[in-house]
C-alpha cells in the first residue's frame, strides 16, 4: 500500500485511541476508510449510531435478504417461525491501535414493532363502533414491541424471539472502548411474514365451506405487500379500512396481536368464529318462534280463521272457526342448506333488523306484501301448519345512510360460487343461487 512505509509502529500493549470526530487529521499514511467511513457512504444495511466519530457498526450475515429498497428484510417462516437473526457488530473509527472488537463485550437489545399505517387498507377511514369500542378516523393497529436482549463478546450476535411477530426491527448496540461508551442502531431493518399454501390452510379449515369463505375473506392469504414498507410481506387488512385482518379476515371480536401475524392463530381464532355463527343460526328459528312480533303474527292469523276469512295456506281445506281457533303456526328449523347459508351470512356479518327483535339473517319469515300476513303451508283443520322461509334479496339488505350496502349483499352466492381448493369462482351456470336472487331455498 502507498506510504504504508509511513506508518508508525503498532504497539500491542496500547490501549486504541478513539476519536470524537472522524474529521481530525489522519495519522501520516493512513488510508482513507480506517475511520469507519468508507467512500461512498455506508451500504445498504449496515448501521452506525451516528456519521461522525467512533462508533459500532451493525451489519447481517452474509446472503440475508434486501427489501425493495435495499435493507435488510428477515421473514417468519410459513409453518409458522421466527427467523432467527444473526449479526455481526465492530467498532469502527478507531484512528490508532489495533481493531478492539475481538475483545470487546457488546451489549444489545433487539425489538420488533408494528404499525399498520403503511400497510394496504391499514388506516381506519370511517369512524365505526364496535361493542367493544370504537375505531376513529386514522387510527391504525398498533402492536407493543417485543424485545430480547443481552451481551456478547466478539461482534457475533444471535437473536431469538419468543413469540410470532413482524414489522419493524431494531437493534441497539453499545460497548465501552477507551473508556468511551459507543453506540450503534439499525434503521429501515425487517421483519415479513410468510403465507402457507392454500392446502396447508384448507387442512386447518373446518370444512369447504369455511375454505369457501377464506377464500372470499382473503385468498387464503395471511399477508399482502406493503409498498412503503420496501414490499415486505405485512398483515393483509380488510378492504373495508376496518382493520380486519389475515385469512379469516377477522375483524369483531377484535383480532389479538398474534392473530395479526400468527396466521395459525388467525385460523383458529376464524374456526371458533365459524363454529359460533352456525350455533347461532341453529338457534334463530326458535329466536324468532318466541318473539313478540311473531306470537302477533299468530294471533291475527288464528283471528281471520275465526273470522272465516284465513290468510292464504299451501294445501289448507275447509274447517270451522272453531276448530281452526287455536292454531300453532310453527317456525320450521333451517335446513340443511339453510343453515349453512345463514352461517355463511353470520361470518360476513349479521346486520340490519328482521322485525322481531334480533338481527337480519340470510333467510326472514314471509309475509304478504299487501296485507302483512303470515304466509303459511299446511292444513289447519288438521292444526299442521307452519311459517315459511324465504331468502332476503340483495336489495332488501340494509344500507348506510348514504345508500352503501353493509357488508356484501350478496356474499353467500358470492362464497358458494368458490372453488374450494382453487379459491376461483365458478361460472354461474354451474351455480344454484345467482345474485340478488329473491328465491326461497
């Protein structure tokens, strides 16, 4: 090296001297970079605590990564693991003596933090109450920092975090060189998730319908690219901006912090849900049965039957008043088919109001539109008479008061018509209910 012959002899037994500004004059002969500072500026990844002066430089093994815009970017395995994180810290802007970091105890602490607000649809856009709170504008999910921390002599750092978490990684070390603390912190690093495949997720599902409804939620998808956070792999929220989130879109109750990123909890959390709503559709005829409203129902029907004038029955023959006086209209159970409709309706969401005090489900009780009387099928001389389902038009669905529909009004038709295993829709042709049907099931 040129003017190496310049240098002055190294002695082992001196402590290193450290600066506090690299731009002090340079020993006579020394090379540019010794300071820490090489031309150019420092690469992508690498991490000093400050431009000048001493300090510890952080960088990744060999071969990690790079996002899109050129730092560092570690990722959750699809089963899914943390990564673990490997690092390699020295000291640089040591201007006399030899490289201190063999010897020298670096002490670290390493966290992962996230915020939605960079993320697709991650940013609240309308004010919503939920029963358990209220999410308002610009309000994004927000997850506590998980940490790790500890010593290590030599620059080789290893970190394992315990739970499943991505976002924003930072890593802070310092060490005492000279009788100088010097600190070091990384900017711009990662952590991105990972989505299974549509089999793994479809063998963690409870059946095709609910694959059939993840498909519709989110493709099966954990997490989606997020632009501004270098393209990384983030939690995929819910295109509504209500911060729903992961494969089952899960949005009411409120997703926990592992569901954000663990998509097996995601998953779990979304078969409890899907279980719950099929208990409540099992129970709704007999919801509506014991209502108010429809005893009312029943009371005007048994009183055009005294009157001779009954309401129209499929099948019904003539009988007297008297023994037609006490008639039980029974509200058929759902069948089959019914209840896994009006599953699939409670998973998207039950909203609206159905007239007898609970919320609008897939299927209502069918009335005369002119007269507002209990449709009816069976023979009343015989007291076998019974209400009858019918499928609530897309059209009937509620709306915002600006005239939005809430939800997807035709989110059943829109869930049968999916290939389970493909998440591709059907042709129409191929399928039993098209949208805005107003047909009984």
């Amino acid at each position: 090296m040129a003017g190496a012959s310049h240098r002055p002899p190294t002695d082992p037994t001196r402590r290193p001297t450290v600066v506090q500004d690299q731009t002090q004059p340079r020993a006579p002969g020394q090379p540019q970079g010794t300071t820490g500072a090489t031309p150019g500026g420092p690469t992508p990844g690498a991490a000093t605590a400050a431009s000048k002066g001493p300090g510890i430089r952080i960088d990744p093994l060999p071969g990690v990564a790079k996002a899109s815009d050129g730092n560092p970017l570690f990722s959750i395995t699809a089963e899914p693991k943390m990564p673990v994180i490997e690092i390699t810290a020295r000291v640089v802007g040591i201007v006399t003596g030899a490289d201190p970091t063999p010897t020298t105890e670096f002490e670290w602490t390493a966290e992962v933090s996230f915020d939605s607000k960079n993320c697709p649809s991650g940013v609240v856009k309308k004010q919503h109450k939920w029963h358990w709170g209220t999410y308002k504008v610009g309000e994004t999910r927000t997850i506590p920092a998980i940490t790790k921390a500890g010593k290590s002599t030599g620059g080789k750092i290893t970190v394992k975090f315990d739970e499943i978490r991505g976002g924003t990684l930072t890593i802070a070390v310092k060490a005492t060189v000279g009788g100088v603390v010097l600190k070091g912190e990384t900017k711009g690093w990662r952590i991105q998730g990972t989505n299974p495949s549509r089999d793994v997720v479809g063998q963690a599902l409870q059946d095709d319908t609910h694959r059939k409804i993840a498909c519709v939620e989110s493709s099966m998808e954990q997490f989606k690219r997020a632009k501004h956070e270098g393209d990384a792999w983030y939690p995929k929220f819910s295109e509504d901006a209500l911060l729903g989130v992961g494969i089952c879109q899960l949005t009411d109750p409120r997703p926990t912090d592992d569901q954000v990123w663990d998509w097996s909890a995601n998953v779990e959390a979304g078969v409890n849900l899907y279980n719950n709503k099929r208990e409540q559709a099992k129970k709704y005829p007999g919801q509506v049965a014991r209502s108010g409203a429809y005893l009312a129902l029943v009371r005007r029907y048994n009183e055009k039957l005294m009157k001779g004038t009954p309401p129209a029955a499929a099948g019904a023959s003539t009988a007297t008043p008297a023994a037609m006086a006490s008639v039980n209209v029974a509200v058929p159970e759902f069948t089959d088919q019914q209840l896994e409709d009006d599953t699939i309706r409670g998973f998207n969401g039950w909203a609206g109001k159905d007239g007898f005090g609970n919320a609008l489900h897939e299927f209502r009780i069918q009335v005369d539109p002119a007269t507002k009387d209990l449709v009816v099928e069976g023979n009343p001389a015989t007291l076998t008479v019974s209400a009858k389902w019918e499928r609530v038009p897309a059209a009937d669905r509620p709306r915002t008061q600006d005239g939005k529909p809430i939800g997807d009004p035709n989110y059943v038709s829109d869930v049968r018509n999916r290939d389970p295993k493909t998440c591709k829709a059907r042709a129409w042709g191929d399928f039993p209910i098209a949208p805005s049907t107003t047909a009984t099931a």
